[in-house]
C-alpha cells in the first residue's frame, strides 16, 4: 500500500526539463543508433553503399561534441559549424526520415490529429518526451524520443490560446508549404502580425535547435525572441536649462513644425509601456494638434504672433510666456504644382505590416489627394537604387497606383544611394514656382553605403541646393531610426512625421497635405529678449534639438527649419519675474559694467516684459525678412482659465511631455491635474485628436504606477 501510495506521487512529478548539454548528447546518440541499425539493413534508395549521407556528419560530430578539447576553439569551429549546416540540409530534404518523424507546433496533418484524444483547454503543447539528464540508457531512449511523434497514443496538440494564435498559423503556414519556398515564408509573415515591440521570428523544428545548444525553450515549444529595445536611436539631448536673464538674456532657436514624437509617444502607451524619453520632443507633442491662432490677413507678411502671459499650473511663483506663430494658409485653387518623388525603402527590414503595407496604403491616399497636373515618380532603394516609375502626371492615376501596389520587400538597406537617385528624379522634373519635394518613406534603417548620420547629412545639404525639399516619413517598430530621420529633415529643406496607423497617415498626408507639401517660408528663426528689469529668469520649453547660436539669427547662410501653408508654430517659456521666490540663481555680486537707470529704461520701453523676433525666407530667395512683436504686460491674463482655450490646451500638452521627459519641474504635477486642465480646454474636437490625446494622458497615469 505504501508502495503505491510513493508511486502515485512519483507519477504527479513533473519531470526536469532537458539541459542543453543532455540535448545535445541525446541527438548524437541517437544518430548513432540510427547509424547502426542502417548499416546492419539493407541499402538506403540511390545509396548502394548502404551508408547515409549525413552518416560522415554524425562521424565528425560525435567526437566534436564529446571531446572537451575542442569546445571553443578553432577547430571546432572549422569542424561544427559546416557540419552543423550540411547536417540541417539534409534534415530538411524531402522525404528524409528524420524530417518526417519532426513535428513543428501546428504542423499535425488532418489523418493524424483525427487519431489523437483531444486537448484540454490550456493543455501544454506536447512536442516529445524529455530526457533526465545523466540517463544511462541514453541512445535507446533517444531513438524512442525520434519515434515519439509516430505512437498513436501520444497526446494531441493543445490549441492555442488567443494571445498564441499569430504565432501558432505562422508555424503552421511554414510547414504546410513547400520546405524553402518563398510563398511559405511570405504566408507566415502575412498570418503573424507583429505586435508593438515584437518582432516576428521563424520556428525550426526542435533537433534543429539541439544542433547548437540553447537554452530550454517554453512548454509550448518555441523560443520566444524579444525585441532589443537598444536597436531604436534617438537623438540624445539634454532639457534646455534655467538661464538667468542678467548673464544671458537671449534665446535662439529653429522652427519646428515635425509631429513625429507624438506619433511615436501615441504607439508606446498604446502598446503598454511608457516611451523612452529621449524620444520626447515636447514641441512636436505641442505642434501636433490644429489651433484656431489668429492668422495673417494676407501672403504679404505670411505669418502673424499671438503672445499670451499666464500663471503656470505647476508652479505658483513662475508664468508661461505662450507664443503662438500661424502660417498663411494658401487656398486649394492657388496651390502651385507639384513635383513629388517618392522615396521607397523596401529592404527586408520593411517586410512587417506596419512598415511596407501601411507604407503603401498611405502613398495610395496622398496619390488620391493630389492634382491632375501635379507628377509623381518612385525610387525604390534596397541594396541598391532603382526607379520604379518615372515623372507621370496623377492623370495617369492608376498607373501611379499599379507602381505603389507591385512594390515587394527584400534585400539590405543602400539609402545613399537612393537618395541620390530620387534627388536625380526631381531635378530632372523640375517645376519652375512649383513644389518640387523627395518624399522618403522608410524605418529609418541604413546600413548599406554612406550610412552614418554625418555622410547622409552633407549629401541632403549638398541637394538641398537644387530647391528641393524633403519630407521623412518614419514606419514601424524595433529598428527605428529616429535620430537619421530628424537630421534629414532638419538639414534638407523639409519636415518629419511617424506614420503608426492609416489614420496618422490620413492627418498628414490628407488633411494637412498643404502644410505638410507646400512651403510658405524657409529658414525660419525665432530670438526672444528678456527684459532683465521685470524677468529673472527663464527656461525654453522643448526645442532641445532646434537650438541656435545667438549669431546665427542674422546669418542667412544659417540653415533652419521651414514652415508650409496654415502650419502653426508654438513656443512656450517658463519665466520667473524679478523678487520671485523661484528665482534660481543668485545676483551677481559685482553686476553689469555700466547699468541703465530704472527710469530710463522704463521711459524706453514702458510695460515690456519680452521681445520676439522672427526672420523668414521667401520660398526661392536668399534674404530673409524680419517681424518683431514686443510682450507688454497688456498680454497678461490674471488666472489660468482666464487664458484662451487653445492655449491652456497646449500648456496641458506641454506639462505631459515634460512629465514623460522626467523634467524634475513637473514632479509634483501628477497626470491626473494635467488631464483636468486638458479636459477643461478639450474645445471643440472635429477629429478625435483631443479625446484621443485625454485617453494617453490615462495611459501614462496608469503604467507610471505598476
């Protein structure tokens, strides 16, 4: 009775999992076995010897695997790894017995299956039977483990749950076409779309995996791979500093009208993590939503400033000084032609469903946006550069469509070398008074030719000379190169954007087509000068990656950023008045050389808090223009609900980047206070963008606690 009692429990055990090693001794010994039995029988077909092919293999890897004195060295290199790879050939030819007898999760035939009891709901999947490691009886045990897949008892296949089910059909999808084809590989890809941060990843059968000695996979029996989040570049930029006005009382930077971090901040929360952040562009968060700014009554002065003095909501001893800039917005019948060249990477990197897919889907949208008259061209670049569809009017629509849709992914990735030849493209198209753009789509991974950040930047500035503009659009996850994609932008003439969803690619390229194609202004800088006798100091919110030189304002040689029609521009600074409690920074203790009387100074300039300054370049000209517009205590508003809508709303936007950059200013700002301001300026909302933005806010609070 005890007897049965001690084997009940016994059979209640769950049995070791296999260490590599015991794999590893397990595959050569039942090679081995398999080895002798084959040459005590008959001859195998089309082998009159009676010796198998891979038996050569098994005699050079035995002593590999067995022999301590080569693990690691050289000759074991030179030895296991041909071995290891004429090993897999045969393993995988057609009709090889081993390669029968070999089941992937998902891959049991119909006749099969119908033999087997079925699997219980959550029943781990039964691939073969694992062997103790120091197993006496090794190489009969491994020839019963070789045969396991064939006894009728053995236990069905679990089906998967839902969280599996992608990974399960594309499993299937290998096995079920034929071995090596293209169409399986393809056909496991299209049944497994990647979810955010997961790359999709091909499963070999489990004696492949004994080859080289891995870890133990799951209990489903598959190795699951997870992204390297190291693979994403961002540009690495510290927050913009509190600067005393007394020693530095001027601030220069670029325009920025690029919408690409919200985009990509909208794909992390959604995806259940709290985004990296130095992916964080405060001021692409805060450009990324419509504002109903005042704008120019005319093309004559093509922007007009709107400056708003308000408390901060995080802060009670400090004000935001809110500087709104919108952009003429020129009318569809008056839109000049365009000359666009669109810029494929179609590399193998691009072979995910939202890279090349979306991709497509999106060109497909700008194409129907377009003008009758306007051109289009392809260039598609993937190891190397190749034009898909010379200039051809939109007329022509389908013809445009039939290029966008025939285009497949493969290869490495040479976008040097596309970009020059797109560049090629639209000059030799080139519309004189019209938009002559390269639009590059891409995941942003180069690594054929020219590939570092310096030798693709000197070639867009080389080409920017032409009166070509550039337009990046950033797809999908796990290589994205973001840092390579703002450097293009900002140095060629152009803008950047991360196109996540068909509906982003709807805003950009369909609702925003004016500002996103036709410029209305290049070279576009903004200096603001503090008045040290009512302000402290002060501290630019954002614009970390736009900053310019003092100098560099009246230097139109300077490159800078460009804003395209209706585009608005905001600027929001944190500023501590003079006797603030918040002030930072102590009085110097011998000051300015020569200081101007009190009186003087107010006689000068009565009222002044700031004064903003802004030059612009024409489309085509080489000098810019200047527009100043001074901040006088008149743009002051007592409370914050007492500022307009739209401004408080950009000020709840900019309070969540700062929280998602760690800015230690909003540390005791929670999520929840900046949901409520949002909430209270939401206004109206044609496009969802707002609720949208409520429901992101939601989501921040949420992870930051787990």
């Amino acid at each position: 009775m005890t007897v049965d009692k001690e084997l009940e429990k016994l059979t209640r055990l769950t049995p070791p999992a296999a260490t590599p090693e015991a794999r590893a001794r397990a595959l050569t010994a039942a090679m081995q076995a398999f080895d002798t039995a084959e040459n005590n029988g008959p001859a195998a077909q089309g082998n009159a010897k009676g010796w198998r092919q891979s038996s050569i293999i098994n005699w050079i890897w035995s002593p590999a695997m067995n022999k301590k004195f080569l693990a690691g060295s050289a000759l074991a290199t030179l030895l296991v790894i041909p071995a290891a790879g004429y090993l897999t050939i045969e393993l995988t030819r057609n009709g090889s017995p081993i390669a029968d007898q070999t089941e992937i999760a998902g891959s049991l035939s119909k006749s099969e299956a119908s033999k087997q009891p079925a699997a219980t709901a959550g029943q781990p999947v039964a691939v073969a039977p694992q062997i103790p490691a120091g197993n006496d009886s090794l190489a009969e045990q491994s020839v019963a483990v070789a045969q396991a897949p064939q006894d009728k008892e053995a236990p069905a296949l679990a089906k998967p749950d839902a969280s599996q089910t992608s990974e399960f059909d594309a499993n299937a999808a290998l096995t079920n076409k034929p071995e090596g084809s293209a169409a399986a590989l393809g056909a496991a890809k299209r049944a497994a779309p990647a979810a955010p941060g997961i790359v999709p990843q091909r499963q070999f059968a489990e004696p492949m995996a004994a080859i080289a000695p891995s870890p133990a996979p799951p209990a489903e029996g598959r190795v699951q791979m997870q992204l390297d989040p190291n693979r994403e570049r961002f540009a690495n930029a510290a927050a913009n500093p509190i600067k005393s006005v007394a020693t530095d009382p001027v601030s220069t930077f670029s325009a920025d009208v690029d919408s690409a971090s919200y985009a990509f901040v909208r794909r992390s929360l959604t995806g259940g993590a709290m985004p990296d952040p130095q992916s964080v562009r405060v001021e692409e968060l805060i450009n990324y939503f419509p504002y109903d700014w005042p704008g120019p009554d005319n093309a004559d002065q093509p922007f007009k400033a709107t400056v708003t003095v308000m408390p901060t909501p995080w802060n009670h001893d400090t004000e935001l000084m809110h500087v709104a800039i919108k952009g003429y917005d020129i009318t569809p019948a008056t839109t000049p032609h365009a000359n666009l060249v669109f810029l494929i990477d179609v590399s193998g990197s691009m072979d995910e469903p939202d890279k090349l897919p979306l991709l497509k889907s999106a060109f497909r949208l700008l194409v129907n946006r377009l003008k009758a008259d306007d051109t289009v061209s392809i260039v598609t670049y993937a190891g190397n550069a190749g034009t898909v569809l010379t200039p051809t009017r939109v007329a022509e629509k389908s013809k445009i469509l039939s290029a966008i849709d025939r285009l497949e992914p493969g290869g490495s990735t040479g976008g040097a070398e596309g970009i020059k030849a797109a560049y090629d493209l639209a000059k030799q198209a080139f519309v004189k008074d019209g938009v002559n753009r390269v639009m590059l789509a891409t995941d942003g991974d180069f690594n054929v030719g020219p590939s570092s950040d310096e030798d693709l930047k000197r070639i867009i500035e080389e080409r920017r000379k032409d009166g070509i503009f550039l337009t990046v659009l950033g797809f999908g996850r796990g290589n994205l190169n973001d840092s390579l994609m703002q450097t293009l932008a900002q140095n060629g003439n152009g803008s950047a954007a991360y196109i996540d969803t068909l509906a982003e690619a709807q805003k950009t390229l369909v609702e925003e087509a004016g500002s996103t194609l036709f410029p209305i202004a290049s070279d576009v800088k903004f200096q603001v000068e503090f008045n040290p006798e009512r302000i402290a100091e002060y501290r630019l919110i954002g614009y970390e990656t736009r900053a310019l030189k003092r100098e560099d304002f009246n230097n139109d040689r300077v490159d800078a950023g460009d804003i395209g029609s209706g585009h608005s521009v905001t600027a929001i600074y944190e500023i501590a008045p003079k006797g603030s409690p918040a002030v930072m920074n102590d009085d110097l203790r011998y000051g300015a050389a020569e200081k101007v009387p009190a009186a003087a100074a107010d006689s000068a300039h009565h009222g002044e808090l700031a004064f903003v300054k802004m030059r612009y370049k024409r489309p085509g000209e080489d000098k810019s223009a200047l527009i100043t517009t001074p901040v006088k205590d008149g743009n002051a508003v007592a409370t914050v609900d007492a500022a307009p809508q739209d401004v408080r709303f950009s000020v709840a936007v900019a309070a969540f980047g700062q929280k998602l950059s760690r800015i230690s200013a909003l540390d005791s700002y929670s999520y929840q206070a900046i949901a409520d301001l949002a909430a209270a300026s939401r206004g109206t909302d044609t496009f969802g963008y707002r609720s949208d933005f409520l429901g992101l806010v939601r989501l921040a609070d949420g992870l930051s606690q787990q």
